[in-house]
C-alpha cells in the first residue's frame, strides 16, 4: 500500500486526527509505527470495547502498524475500579485478552503488554516523574474525564497520578500513534506538548468514535467531548451496554428497549450499531417483515439504510429486530469460545462474581 492508501484506512478509524500532516510524514518515514490504546480491565467488556475494538485494530495493523495494547491494571487500580483489588482487575484482565482473540482482533501484528510489568522498573517511572515536572497539578486534574470521572470527582491522590502515567506510557511504549477514544484527547495533546520538551517526539492522534449507549441521549451538554463520554455505553447501567457474552435472548431485550425515534438519524444508538458494526462487519443488511407492512428490505451500505429509515420506510421496531440479529452473529463466536475453552470459562465465571465499581 502507498502512503494515501494508509492515510485512507486510518481516516476511517479516527473521528479526529492531530494532525493528518504530521500522520501523513509518519507515514512516509516509518514502514511499520507503533499504535497504542490502553484498557482498564474494569468488568465485562461491552461490544463498543470488544467488536468495535477489533474492527478498529485491524484497520491500524493493515494500514502496517504495529499495535500495543497496553493493559493498564495499574491505572484501574488507581481508579478504584473492581474495589481497588489488584487481583480481580488482573483477572479481569485476562479475560478481556480471551474476548479479542474469540471476537475476530488479527494477532498477526498486535502485542498485549501489563502495566505491572513496566512499574518494576525505573525507566517508567523516571518518564512519569519528567511528565510531572514539566506540567501541573491544575492540568492534570483538567484531564479528569480520561478516567470517565469530572474534575470534582478526582479526589484520590492515584487520580492525579493517573494522567502523568498515561502520558507516560506514549514514550514508555514508544508510541507513534495514539489510538484511543475521543475521551483521551486532553492527555494525548499533553503529550504532544510535553514530548519535545524531555526529547521524545508529537505522538500522532487518531481518536476514534465513541459509541453511544442505548438509552435516551443526554440533551443538556454542550460540549462534545464531554456529551460523549455520558451519552457512551457503561458498564454500570448494563442495560445501556451489549456485553460480549451476553445471550441471544439478553440482545434482543436491550435492543427491544433501545432509544431509536421514528425518522430521527441525529443521536440515535441502533443505527450507530449499523453504522459502526454491522456494515464493517456484513456487505449487506437484510431486514425481514411482513408483506402487509411492505415486506422485506435489503441494503447494500450504512448510507442507503440511513435515507430508508429518514424517510420512514423503515420502522424502528424493523431496524430494532435486524440489528438484534446481526449483532448475535457477532458475538456468538465469542459465546461459543467461552463455552468450550476450559481457561477461558472459568475466567468467565470468576469475572462475573466480581462487584462492578465505578
């Protein structure tokens, strides 16, 4: 592939990208840069952090990446998540490795590497502290909602801790791109501004689309970042979320309940489903109803589904119904790999006896 060719794969996965010139001579540079994205092992993972993930990944890598993902136990356990026990975010963890490898992620060109594992040494934390002295402790807060918390809700001394890491790690990893959420932005652009500064290099950004949960989009926030980090799925309120190893039966309740208006596109969850998934997944979409209702629909790409059901072609129910199925497709695979693998089912069930904490 030329170098337009890339830029073509990777504008696909970033909703944003800082900048697409200095992407554009990364490219031309470097044969195979190093992309990251970091998880906190923090619960079931959910289809926008499992499917999408993958998806995503495997543009980055055909693009001739390599891709760190960089399993932040540490970070989770800064946050309190799983009750701040280091064990069952580990656990956790591992399980979280189980899904991507069941849910289609190509591991030809991707590296699964612990945050524990780095803290050992001083070469982390000699960065970490560099990171610290060349920004403030005002600064850090502001990158608050990394951790999905607001500004006020960063009341633990870990919580500072945590934005200087996660910068961090980007030169830790030797990281040419950053290829997180769009609720990252704030820390990678410190690190873009920080890097020249101790010697190291303006990782790339490409932040990717966050997708929303499934009930009824939050109205009164203004900023975008910000509205997308609570209109996003979470795992606290499951209902909002398709977990990965959810049942069949579980797929098409949630959907059954999912917020999706009559002819409305803007901020409506099930077409981003469509969007987001299913057409990156499937060539078409086939949607089966009643002959008396104007029988079955098929459509080739996201943007023909789109103009049918803004039109009121397609009803929701219809649309509810279809993505249900799809989606199931999906995950099955992932369903059946924790069926039959021993290692990957008891994981599973251990997981599931954790107490979820935000």
């Amino acid at each position: 592939m030329d170098t337009e060719e890339r830029m073509g794969l990777i504008k696909e996965v970033g909703e944003e990208i800082i900048t697409e010139d200095d992407l554009r001579t990364l490219l031309d540079s470097k044969k195979k840069p190093i992309a990251y994205d970091g998880f906190e092992p923090s619960g079931s993972l959910h289809i926008a952090q499992g499917i999408m993930r993958a998806i995503n990944v495997n543009k980055m890598t055909k693009a001739g990446c390599h891709f760190k993902m960089w399993v932040a136990d540490w970070f989770a356990w800064a946050n309190n998540k799983m009750g701040g026990d280091l064990e069952k975010i580990q656990t956790v963890g591992k399980y979280q490795i189980e899904v991507w490898k069941a849910c289609g992620m190509e591991m030809d060109n991707v590296e699964f590497l612990w945050t524990s594992d780095a803290v050992k040494g001083e070469d982390y934390w000699k960065i970490v502290m560099d990171v610290s002295r060349n920004t403030t402790v005002k600064r850090l807060l502001r990158c608050s909602q990394i951790m999905g918390r607001t500004e006020a809700q960063a009341q633990q001394g870990s919580q500072v801790l945590y934005p200087a890491m996660q910068c961090s790690d980007i030169f830790y990893l030797e990281a040419d791109i950053c290829q997180l959420g769009m609720d990252q932005r704030k820390v990678n652009v410190l690190a873009r501004e920080v890097g020249p500064k101790l010697g190291f290099w303006k990782p790339v950004i490409v932040s990717h689309h966050m997708l929303m949960g499934l009930g009824k989009p939050a109205s009164d926030i203004k900023d975008p970042v910000e509205k997308a980090i609570e209109m996003k799925m979470s795992k606290s309120k499951p209902d909002t979320a398709i977990f990965m190893t959810d049942s069949e039966d579980d797929i098409k309740r949630k959907l059954n309940k999912a917020y999706c208006q009559e002819k409305q596109i803007e901020e409506n969850p099930v077409l981003e489903y469509c969007r987001h998934i299913i057409f990156e997944r499937f060539k078409q979409m086939d949607i089966e109803r009643p002959k008396k209702f104007g029988g079955d629909l098929s459509f080739s790409d996201y943007k023909e589904l789109e103009e049918s059901f803004a039109k009121g072609d397609l009803h929701p129910m219809d649309l509810k119904q279809a993505t249900a199925e799809y989606i199931n497709k999906l995950i099955k695979p992932v369903r059946d790999h924790f069926d039959k693998n021993k290692k990957a089912r008891e994981l599973l069930e251990r997981v599931k006896g954790f107490e979820v904490t935000r």
